[in-house]
C-alpha cells in the first residue's frame, strides 16, 4: 500500500477524540504545522488524491515530495494515540509505569523506584499479567540492592527473593506447557471426537509428563485448564469416557470454588459443556449427554451472583437450543425438533441469518426433520432453499450431507431418473473435494444398486450384503460431524422401519 493510502486510512480510522487530541498536540510545535494543515485537508476528504493536494498546498515546499510529509504525519499520529491511549489497558499503564522506574532509579530516587514497582506488582499480579510481574521483580531485585546496607540483612532477602523469582519462573513455565498441551489437542481434534487423529494425538502428549504435571501454586483458573486438558486427552486419546467426565467434575470444581467467579470463568464453563455435549451426541453416549444437560441447567445456580446474567444472553440460549435441536435429529424426536425450530425462529431469526453456519444448519436441520415426519414435499423445500440458494454455501460438510439427503429422499420417492443425475454430481463433488474414503465408495454401490434392481426386495437383499462392510467403515465418519446418520437409514431399509423410530433405538 502506498504511503498516501495508508496515511489516509489511519486518518477515517480515528474518533473524533482522537483526532482533537492529535491536533492539539500538533499545535503546540510549530515544525508539526504543514503536518496539520495536511492532517485537516485529509479529514475533509473522501480518497487520496495527490492532484487535489499540490493543487491546495501549490506554495508550499513540501508537495515537492509527499512521500516524506505523509510519512512525517503517520509517525506523528501514532505517536499521539500511544499517548492518548496508554492509560486504558493494564499493559500501557504498565509500561508507562516502567519507564518511569528506570527513570527514577536512573536518577538514583530509589525510594521513589521502589514505590513505582510495587504498585506496578499490584497491578500486574490483579491483571494476571505474570510476564510483567517477574520484570518489576528484577527491578524490585536491583533497587533494594541499592537501598540496603547491612550484609546479612541483603544476603538474606536475595535469597528469600530469589526463591520467589524461581517460584515465578516455574508458574510461567507450568503456564507454557498448558498452552502448548491445550492448543495441541484444539488444532488435532477440531473440537470432535475423532478416532482417526487419536493416535497422531496420542503420539504427541506424553502421558507420564501430563498426568504428573504439578498445579501447585497455579491460580485457579490454571487449574481449570489443566483438568480440561486432562479430559479432552482422555475423551479423545483413550475413549475413557468416564475418566473424561471425572475431569470435568474437577475442572468444574476449581471454578465454583474460587471466590472471585467473573464471567470469564462462566463462558469457559459454559463452552466446555457445549463441546461436550456436542460431542456426547455425536457419538451416541446419550446418558452422558443428559449428565451434561442437567450440568448445564445449574449454571444459573452456580453463577447467580454475575450481574450479567450469562445464561439469559443471547448467544448462550441460541447455543443451548441449537445443541438441543442437534441431539433431537439424531435420536428421531422431530416433534420436540420442530418446537425447537419455532423458538429459534421466534426468538433468534435476526442473529441466525447474520451467522451463514448457523443459517445453513438451520434450513438442513428443517429438512431433516421433515424426512423424519414423512414431509417430503416440504424436505425439499427446504434442501432446495440451502443447495441452490444464489449464494454460495461455503460450509463444505453441510452441503456435504444436504447433498446426501437429497438422494435420499428421491431414493426413498422411487425417483430413479433423478438418482443417477445425483450420483454422478456427487461423485463429480467428492472428486474435487479429494475425498476417497471406503465408506462412500460402498455407500454410492448402495445407491447405484437400486437403478439395477427392479423389485425393492432384491435391492434391501444387496443392501443387506453390504451393511456389514459399511458398517466396518464406520470410523470414517468421524471425520465430520454427523449431520445424517446414513448407517441408521441403510438399516431402516433391510428392517423396513421408519427412519425416526431406528434412530429412536439409541435412546433405549
């Protein structure tokens, strides 16, 4: 980006306030004068246009080469609003209060540089920035070697300080390696319980190192990662579910026991719970999933004293009804899924059509649940709204299975004209996407076996030769999310059942 652009966009960027402030800064130097006069002329415009600006500064020397004044004014801005703005975050306070430090102990006011470096800790430790509490304590270090006189006095507090230091140091190590295990399991797994990534996960978390990790010392919202990551690793690694679950219990106990719960400690809570549920339903550990439910139900409860009432927001009921309509399309229960649609609508419909994942899912999910009721006019409808709506669908693993239920529905309509057409689109889809797992090769010979018999009972006799062989490619499907239980509906065909009530059966 050329230098006039840049300097014009940082300009529309600021608030009026900012921009007074600015001016009365310039103002004040009168070597900044041509910097104002350009500044003021660039406000009032709507594009950069260096015409515009040699011919209203034409006497002026430095429209000879801008460059160098749009340069000169971007510097003078910037460091403008780091003065405007360097006491609205703890970590411009903190760095203001540090070079207020090494001024004063420069100038040897020791007690004045003492007394900067511990509000500084104060503040440091309130805002958990620990990086910035070990710097002051080196500071802290150095000025009481100054002050103190007496030998044993100094020798004695070095070492009581050092201890301290070290201990501090460990805290932010411990603090790495949360990080480092967290973001690991987050990147691998996606948020989805994943038997194919188990392994390379498994592989890259030694076991020994993150169940003897030490939380000694480790503020409580440290402690509540930790426990988290223990549970995921266990959820996704070693599909010891109830092992995952007893982590959870802690995780959830380190939160509701610190006095000081802030929202930050009910939206994590909150999140954690969601991926588990999420995530109970999928893989069909459905009392788990009602465990979590009643968790849930209690976070009022546990939070109550927030002002902000975190379980009346907005995002958090559209998180819960959408988790509840997920887990009612799985298990068949399109009655209760269609109360859930209405509330959405009623409640959410502005929010859902700003989010494209959630207005895709929304009008997939009002498919699905019609399929499940027998509607198909109105399934179609609906699949027609989301596959061939003028904008584009970005969401790749919902257009996925929305392109799966319609060759479904037409299968189940005996509309075999449209099957073949299908077939080869989808196959055309995969090939681009570079999918070429064994599941879909068996499941297109599941559906390319209907056009070659006639009679429906020969066709759920070849379906009932491949099921098996489906089914033992069942992991597969655990690369994504199970919007449509095909296993489910293949059996429905062999044991001539309706669709809802075989999904039905994972409730009993």
């Amino acid at each position: 980006m050329k230098s006039g652009d840049r300097l014009f966009n940082l300009i529309q960027s600021l608030s009026p306030n900012e921009k007074g402030y600015f001016k009365k800064q310039a103002a004040t130097n009168r070597k900044e004068s041509k910097q104002l006069m350009l500044f003021d002329f660039l406000c009032k415009q709507n594009t950069y246009d260096e015409h515009q600006i040699s011919k209203k500064f034409k006497q002026q020397e430095f429209t000879k080469n801008l460059r160098i004044i749009n340069k000169s004014v971007e510097t003078a801005i910037l460091k403008a609003m780091r003065t405007y703005h360097s006491g609205k975050s703890a970590q411009r306070k903190l760095s203001g209060m540090l070079a207020d430090v090494e001024f004063t102990f420069k100038n040897e006011l020791y007690d004045s540089s003492l007394e900067f470096v511990e509000k500084a800790e104060q503040l440091a430790e309130s805002e958990n920035l620990l990086e910035f509490n070990l710097l002051f304590r080196g500071w802290k270090y150095r000025i009481k070697k100054r002050l103190l006189s007496d030998y044993e006095q100094t020798v004695s507090w070095l070492i009581d300080e050092e201890k301290e230091y070290n201990t501090q140091i460990s805290k932010l190590e411990r603090e790495a390696q949360l990080f480092f295990w967290e973001s690991k399991i987050l990147s691998l797994s996606k948020g989805l319980y994943n038997q194919i990534v188990a392994k390379e996960l498994d592989a890259s978390i030694d076991a020994g190192e993150l169940l003897g990790f030490d939380t000694t010392n480790l503020p409580s919202f440290s402690k509540f990662r930790y426990y988290n990551i223990c549970g995921m690793y266990y959820y996704y690694c070693k599909m010891d579910f109830r092992t995952a679950f007893n982590n959870y219990l802690k995780a959830k106990h380190t939160l509701v026991e610190d006095e000081h719960k802030t929202n930050k400690h009910f939206v994590n809570h909150f999140n954690v719970l969601i991926t588990l549920m999420s995530n109970a339903t999928y893989t069909d550990r459905l009392k788990e999933y009602n465990a979590l439910r009643q968790e849930l139900d209690q976070l009022p409860e546990i939070y109550q004293h927030l002002k902000s009432q975190p379980l009346m927001t907005l995002r958090t009921n559209f998180l819960i009804t959408f988790n509840d309509l997920m887990y009612c399309n799985h298990v068949g229960d399109y009655r209760k899924g269609f109360t859930l649609v209405e509330q959405l609508t009623q409640q959410q419909e502005s929010i859902i059509k700003k989010n494209e994942y959630f207005h895709s899912l929304k009008l997939y999910l009002n498919a699905h649940l019609n399929f499940l009721s027998g509607d198909y006019n109105k399934a179609f409808d609906w699949l027609n709204q989301l596959l061939y709506s003028p904008v584009r669908l970005t969401n790749n693993k919902i257009y996925y299975h929305a392109k799966l239920l319609e060759i479904i529905l037409h299968t189940d309509l005996d509309n075999d004209q449209f099957i073949h057409n299908l077939l080869r689109n989808f196959v055309r889809y995969l090939h681009r996407k570079g999918r070429k797992l064994e599941f879909e090769k068996v499941l297109l010979k599941c559906f390319r076996s209907k056009s070659k018999h006639a009679r429906s009972k020969e066709w759920i006799e070849e379906l009932n030769k491949l099921y098996p062989e489906l089914y033992a490619c069942k992991v597969e499907l655990t690369r994504d999310i199970p919007y449509l239980d095909i296993n489910s509906w293949i059996r429905s065909k062999i044991e001539s059942r309706p669709f809802h009530e075989v999904l039905g059966d994972k409730v009993k």
